[in-house]
C-alpha cells in the first residue's frame, strides 16, 4: 500500500483552498469535484493530512470508485473491491453515510443495507467463515453516488475535522472551526497583521488565525479513527507526524489578534476556548459593542460573521447593526474587512458594495464571503 489514494471532502466553494494547502503537504491533486479535493500520498499521508489540514471536513480512504444503475451491479462492484485489503477479520465495518445526488440509486438506506451485505460476502470468501465477530477497529464507509458513479471511501478520521478538540461550549450561531480557517485564508492576512473580529462570539476566528500564526497543526490535540488501523499504518507513523507538528510551533511568534463581543457570557467561552486551544497569550478578548470598534494602527484586517437573523424578531435589529458596523469600518483608515452573512441587505446597510462577493454553503445555508480590501502597506526598507 504505498501509493493511495486519499478523499478530503471540504466546503463547497472552498476546494482551491484544500487543494493548495495539500499540495503544501507535498502531495499529487488527483482530482477536484465539488466539495471535495483527491489525492495522492502514502500511509503516513493518512496521519498527516488528518493533524495539518485546516479545511478539510476529514480525510477518506477511496477504496473504489464504479458505475451502478441497479442494486445488483452495486452488489458486484462492491463485492469486487479487496476489502481484505483494508479490513482485517476482526474489523468493524459498516456504511455510516451514503448520499446519491442525480442517480438512479438513491434510497441511503438500501446502499447502505445492499453495500454491507457485498462487503460480508467478500470477506467470508477471504477469512473461510460464516460470521464476523466485529470487535476490532472501526472502518466506517462512506459512499457518494453522482450520475451513477459510486465512489467509495473508508473513514480515516472519526469525528469530523472541524472538532479540534478547544471548543466544547459554542456561543449562538457558531461557525465551524475548518470554514473560519478556509476563509481567513482566502484573505491576504498573515500572522505579522492586525485581525480584529467585532462579533468574535465563542472565537473561531481569532483562535484558528493564531494557531496558523503560530503554525499549531489543528489535529494535534485530537484521536483519529485510523490511528486503530495498525493493520496499515505503523503507530511510529503517528509518532512521527505529531512530532513534525511539534517542531513546527512558533512559541515566540508575535501578534495583534483580538476578539469583541458586545455579550460578555460569550467573551468567557472565548477564553476558555483560546486556553483549550493553547493560544490565549496571543489573543485580546474583550467585551465591546461594534460602535466602539477603533484600533490606533493602520492597515489591519476585520475578518467576522456578524449576525443575520436566525430568529425573526433578530432581523428587526440587522439594519441598525449593520450599519454601526459599516460606520465603524468607515473611521478605520486603510483597514480591510471581510464578512461572512446569509444577510441579503448586509452590503447596503454596511454602507458600500463589496469588491468581491463568493457565495458558500456553510451547511445547507447560503451565505456570502463579502470582501474589502483595503491598500496594502508601504514596503519596508530592507
């Protein structure tokens, strides 16, 4: 199993930014669709895309990919692939998720159902026995159907990516830990710049941005479902990348990273947060209100989520809010901002039209990634 071939699913219109940073793990992009990016590494690949990726949702082995039209060719090709490969005789295995999107087979329940019972006949076939006692490790499928074609992976992660491990308690409407991160990194922001977030919440933002400033691996304080698979991968292999991502910590690194939140229950859960995180030294939370947003320096960034509503009587509130925002904004000379919102109105109560507007699904949600920059700095004198 030296060459294999991995499945980071991510956001849909985030895949650019899953590919670069797997290509700056040194890994071959095989592939991109929507939602998810393909690619080529080695078993200690597994271990290390699961601690260094920040965007990806988790990490697939793909065990096959095949066409099916009917229950019995899904039956075959799936009774096709070596599972023995991958599965030893006293694993667990099961499809944990199946979606079919514009395919003949689309019931989840029956390719969950029809998949398992392929995959038990292979293995009886290979281990020569009749039942599977399934009290080793865990090898959760999960199946994605597309215009007929089933690609098929086996789960190397457990819970999903965006679970760091710092975030047990959320403020309202909390965005996800690998959505900040992929969305800080389409700014032009870098640890050495000015991040502040005025609607910080329980502090995704700032937390993700200084552990990237701090190069912290997001995986790091985190168990992995794969790291049971010494079946395929060496426990040294896990060793060796938590070692990697050791060595890589910035603890002398510098920044101006601060996080408001006009309520101050929130702020607490933010620190705490920042603390699980190992990052509260680099991070000023405080409790403020966005009209009072003002920093003495030039040339930093706002990168937020402010709120949008989830709740009617909420929406009363946006117009006033968003433009206190925008007006806030407007005293900050040079500074560039950066929001994201499912809020229709938000670019005419902040003030201005945005430069550049993307569109993301953060969930089933529609949101948009409004973007202001600002002039960049003067250069420095070398």
């Amino acid at each position: 199993m030296e060459r294999i071939e991995l499945i980071a699913p991510c956001h849909f219109g985030l895949e650019a930014v899953l590919k670069r940073e797997i290509q700056d793990l040194g890994y071959e992009i095989s592939g991109t669709e929507d939602g998810r990016v393909t690619f080529y590494a080695d078993t200690a690949g597994i271990c290390r895309a699961n601690i260094f990726l920040r965007t990806a949702e988790r990490v697939l082995l793909k065990a096959g990919e095949f066409r099916a039209e009917t229950f019995d060719e899904l039956f075959e090709r799936t009774r096709e692939i070596p599972w023995e490969r991958y599965i030893p005789a006293d694993g667990k295995f099961w499809v944990a998720k199946a979606a079919s999107v514009k395919s003949r087979l689309f019931s989840p329940s029956d390719i969950q159902s029809i998949m398992k019972k392929a995959m038990v006949r292979r293995l009886q076939e290979h281990y020569h026995t009749d039942w599977f006692q399934e009290d080793g490790a865990a090898y959760p499928l999960r199946v994605f159907l597309k215009k007929d074609v089933v690609t098929v992976g086996i789960d190397t992660s457990g819970v999903s990516l965006h679970k760091r491990g710092y975030r047990e308690v959320s403020g309202k409407a909390p965005i996800t830990e690998t959505l900040a991160a992929a969305l800080i990194m389409l700014t032009p922001w870098r640890g050495d710049r000015i991040l502040v977030d005025p609607f910080c919440g329980s502090g995704t933002f700032p937390i993700e941005a200084a552990m990237m400033a701090a190069d912290i691996a997001p995986g790091m304080n985190r168990s992995f479902t794969a790291e049971e698979w010494t079946n395929l991968i060496p426990r040294k292999a896990w060793y060796e990348a938590v070692d990697e991502a050791s060595s890589r910590i910035r603890d002398d690194v510098e920044t101006d990273i601060q996080g408001y939140d006009i309520d101050g229950s929130v702020i607490k859960v933010a620190r705490r947060n920042a603390r699980e995180a190992g990052v509260d030294h680099l991070i000023h939370f405080q409790e403020r209100d966005v009209r009072d947003l003002s920093h003495p320096k030039k040339y930093g960034f706002i990168i937020t989520n402010p709120p949008y509503g989830e709740r009617l009587e909420d929406k009363r509130d946006l117009p006033d809010l968003y433009r206190a925002f925008g007006e806030s904004f407007r005293r900050l000379d040079s500074w560039s901002a950066y929001m994201i919102t499912s809020y229709e109105d938000a670019e005419r109560y902040f003030g201005r039209k945005a430069q550049k507007n993307r569109k993301i699904y953060n969930g089933m949600l529609k949101t948009y990634f409004y973007q202001f920059p600002g002039p960049k700095p003067p250069r420095k004198n070398l």
